[in-house]
C-alpha cells in the first residue's frame, strides 16, 4: 500500500467516525456531548477554536486555488451558518448574522460553481 493510498484510507476512517458523531449529534445532542466529552461551559473557548479551524481551512483553499474545493468548502460553512439559523430560529432567538453569513457562503458557492462551468 502506498502513502497515498494509505492516506485515503486514513481519511475514510475519519470519514466514518466523523459522521458517525455528526448523526449521534442530530439524534440526541446530550448523549453526543457526553460521547465526545465536551462541556457547556467552554463552548465560547471551543467555537473560538472553531472559527479558527474554518478560517485555516478557508485559507488553504483560497491559496491552493481548486474551485471543487472552494466549492465544497463553502456550501459546508453555508450548511453550518443556516442551520445555526434554523436552531435559534426555533428557539425564538436573533437569527440575521447567520442567515447574513449563509447567504455570503451561499454567493461564494454559486460563483465558485458557475466558474466550474465555464471551465475555468
């Protein structure tokens, strides 16, 4: 096996586990705040590292310059900005900065797809 291929099937893994976080999330939030040992209290200390992680991210794909990985990139943090949106929305909370922050990553999507097709 090759480093490469080593690599992606490293990456798989992590692929797996990841979701399979992300769905004990959506399905039972406390139980999946217990499994990966995070803590209310800290949570202004996780999201700073948190947009930190986002904002490397972005980064990196600005400067390796692929538009399918801009184009990924950005329709996650769309994803994540909405449905931020929608989880205060229904707690009755101010819903304008993510719906504001969707929408831009939404615009840098649509771009990024619209030079895919051209070919650019």
């Amino acid at each position: 096996m090759s480093w490469a291929s080593l690599a992606i099937a490293l990456s798989g893994a992590g692929v797996l586990v990841t979701g399979a976080l992300a769905a004990l999330f959506l399905r039972d939030p406390v139980a999946g705040m217990v499994a990966t040992s995070h803590r209310a209290e800290q949570l202004p200390q996780v999201m700073a590292n948190r947009y930190v992680a986002m904002l490397v991210l972005a980064v990196g794909a600005t400067v390796y310059g692929d538009l399918k990985v801009i184009a990924l990139l950005f329709a996650a943090f769309a994803y994540m900005a909405l449905h931020d949106s929608w989880i205060y929305a229904r707690a009755g909370q101010a819903v304008s900065k993510h719906i504001g922050a969707g929408i831009a990553a939404l615009i840098v999507f649509g771009v990024t797809v619209l030079a895919i097709g051209q070919g650019s």
